[in-house]
C-alpha cells in the first residue's frame, strides 16, 4: 500500500509537466482548429536555449525562461504569419498539419547539428533533491513542475477568459467570418495565439531540462504525453487539460508501482483508450472551450 500510494502522489505531482506540455497544444488548437506536430520540438528547442543561457550567462533555468520565452513567442508569432495563416485562409488544415510535421524534422535535424545526439540536463542542486511528506519523499522539481502548472493553468484560463485578446479568440474560433465582420483582426488573433502556444512551450520545455535528461528528439516523447492529455481533456479545454494532465501521471505512477516501470507507458495508453471509449469527447468536452 504504502508503494502504491507513492506511485500515486509521485504520479500526480508529475502530471503537473504533462499538463504544461499540452496548455500550448489546447490553446492553438481551442481556437484555430489546427494539430501542431512541432509542438514537441518547440519544447526542445526552449529547452536548448536554456541550456546554452546556462552555461554561457551561468543563469538559472527558471530566470532564463524571462528570455526563452520571449524567443519562442516572437517564432511562434512569425511561423504562424508568414507560412501557417496562408494555408488556413484557403480552409487547408490538412497542409497546415503538413507543415508543422516539416517544421519538426527541421528543428530536429538543426538541433541535431548544433547540438549533436549527446544527451543533455541542467538540473539545479535544488531541483535535484527531494521533499518528505507524510513518509513519501517527492522531487523538487516534480513539485515545481506541479506548482508551475498551476500557476500557468490559472493564468492562461483568466487570459483567455478575461482580456480583450481572449474575447477576441474565443469569437474567432467560433466563427472566422463573422469575427472579421465585426472589426477583429482574425489573422493577427492567429498569429498571437500560435505564439503564446510557442511561450507556452517553453515553459514546459525548460520544466523537461531541469526534471530529466533530453536529446534534440526527446521531444516527440512529450508530444505524444501532450496529444493524450489534451484529447483526455477535451480539446481546447485549459481546465479540462490541467486535469487531465494530473490524471495522467497519477495513473503512470500507479501502474508504475504496480506492474514496474517497463510497463509505465502500456499502463498510461490503455487506461487512456479505455476512458476514450467511455467518454469520446474527453472529460471535459469537446472544441470551442478555451
């Protein structure tokens, strides 16, 4: 009991980097309907630029993400208004799925370049130790990663919710057409919810540094994580994908403790089919709900 009950909580702290690795992915697909497989590679590459940050200005991870950020938002913002807005006025979600499958063998091979397949970390001495509670001793950075997740969660839902720039957004995936009628700027709408997407990836990127080892494809395992999430969660939904994120680590940390951690993953997507063929639209719904 008292291992399952590790698993458990350790899980569950856990999916709070499960559920950073998909708020980017829920958001551009809440409000433009588009699947971006670069996702992963987004992450990565913040979690490069990190790295580098590092070492060279001997920063911690955390204060680099005040510059990371910034960067992937501004990428983010461009890719979407030179190259992806042109396929979804012509209504060509099937090319822009396309692309976004290029730009990640791109990144991949470039990162692969710079940084050659040697595998990376930069965990800080803080974020390596461990916290006890009631017996169960859990990482510091599983516990930041979980804190963070909050705080993004909160954040993202109250911008989306609250702002001008949210209103705007929700009005645009409901309906393009009538959105431009009504004086929006839908194209830049896109523009600066694809790179929010990108900032938010770096978050969740950096959090994958300081928690574990990375290479420049390691990405694709965090978007597989994200894709199960934000389908568990309801597509486009920010609370649904926080939950779901939680959800999905609690479940990996049982079946961890249970069956051993070989089977950590055939555990996750089996109880991840399982509830998609009790709830198709995931726990919280389906599309428009960011």
């Amino acid at each position: 009991m008292e291992l399952l009950l590790s698993g458990l909580v350790t899980g569950l702290f856990l999916g709070g980097l499960y559920a950073l690795s998909a708020f980017g992915l829920s958001l551009v697909y809440g409000v433009m309907g588009l699947v971006n497989l670069a996702h992963g590679d987004f992450m990565i590459l913040a979690a490069f630029l990190s790295f580098s940050l590092t070492g060279v200005l001997h920063l911690d991870p955390l204060v680099s993400l005040v510059l990371v950020s910034p960067c992937m938002f501004v990428l983010g913002y461009a890719i979407q208004g030179t190259l992806i807005n042109r396929l979804l006025s012509k209504r060509s979600l099937e090319a822009g799925i396309v692309t976004t499958l290029g730009l990640s063998l791109i990144l991949q091979t470039v990162l692969q370049d710079v940084y050659t397949s040697q595998v990376r970390t930069f965990t800080p001495g803080y974020a390596a130790r461990g916290t006890t509670f009631f017996g169960i001793t859990v990482p510091n950075s599983y516990l930041l990663c979980f804190g963070v997740a909050l705080a993004v969660a909160a954040g993202t839902h109250m911008l989306v919710r609250r702002t001008s720039f949210g209103r705007q957004a929700r009005a645009a995936a409901e309906d393009p057409v009538t959105a431009r009628l009504m004086g929006i700027r839908v194209e830049r709408t896109y523009n600066l919810t694809f790179g929010l997407g990108a900032a938010l990836s770096a978050v969740a990127g950096v959090l994958i540094g300081v928690a574990f080892s990375f290479t420049p494809f390691t990405g694709t395992t965090f978007l597989l994580k994200g894709f199960a999430v934000v389908v568990l969660g309801g597509l486009g939904s920010i609370v649904g994908t926080l939950v779901a994120g939680l959800a999905l680590g609690a479940v990996e940390g049982l079946g961890a403790s249970i069956f051993g951690g070989s089977y950590r993953d055939l555990v996750t997507y089996a109880v991840f089919l399982l509830i998609l063929l009790l709830a198709p639209n995931g726990l919280f719904g389906g599309r428009s709900q960011v």
